[in-house]
C-alpha cells in the first residue's frame, strides 16, 4: 500500500504528463537504448521532440520516471519476497500435516 501511494503521488504510469507526450518520451529513450533518466543526451533528443516543455519540465519529468522505476523494482521485490514467504509457509504447512498423518497411522497401527 506504501508503494502504491508513492507511486500515485509521482503522477501515475505517465508521471504526472498528458500520455502522448510521456509517449514521446519514452520513444526516445528507447530508441536510444534506453539510458539513464538524467541522460543529458536523451534531456537533449526528448526537448527536440517535446519543443513546447521546457528543460526543468523535462529535468522533472525525467527525475520522477526515474523515481517510479525504482518504486516498480522495489514493489517487484516485495510481491516476489511476499510469494516466496507464501510458498514457505504453505511448504511447511503440507510438511506439518504429513508429519501428523505418518504419527496418526503409527497410533493406528500400534493400537492393533
């Protein structure tokens, strides 16, 4: 839930930004392979493209798609720690039960 609303506060998938524009942003990072946020080559292809944002805009927008790809990761982390606490948990459950039922045929078969 913490992840989620920090995620919410940072604007949403387009971080704040109309889609098409985010859109566009996103093109050329990819079409650049994908650099570093604060890329000074991609502030400088994306102003090309986005010539009504101006540079802070840019440098903000740039920050806060950062900031959501760390939040992603760090809620990719916690699903997968939670699934596997999960699996853990549910492993020791069917662990205990076979445990119980190996003891009860023992009792079974002791009392005959």
């Amino acid at each position: 839930a913490r992840l989620d609303a920090q995620l919410d506060r940072l604007g949403g998938a387009t971080v704040g930004w109309p889609e098409e524009e985010h859109a566009v942003f996103l093109r050329v990072r990819s079409q650049l392979g994908s650099p570093p946020f604060d890329s000074e080559r991609l502030l400088s292809l994306a102003a090309l493209k986005l010539n009504t944002i101006t540079d802070g805009e840019l440098r903000a927008h740039a920050a806060g798609c950062a900031a959501r790809e760390e939040l992603l990761e760090e809620k990719r982390a916690a699903v997968s720690a939670w699934r596997g606490a999960r699996e853990t948990s549910s492993a020791q459950r069917v662990e205990r039960e076979r445990a119980i039922e190996v003891e009860l045929r023992a009792r079974e078969d002791a009392e005959r």
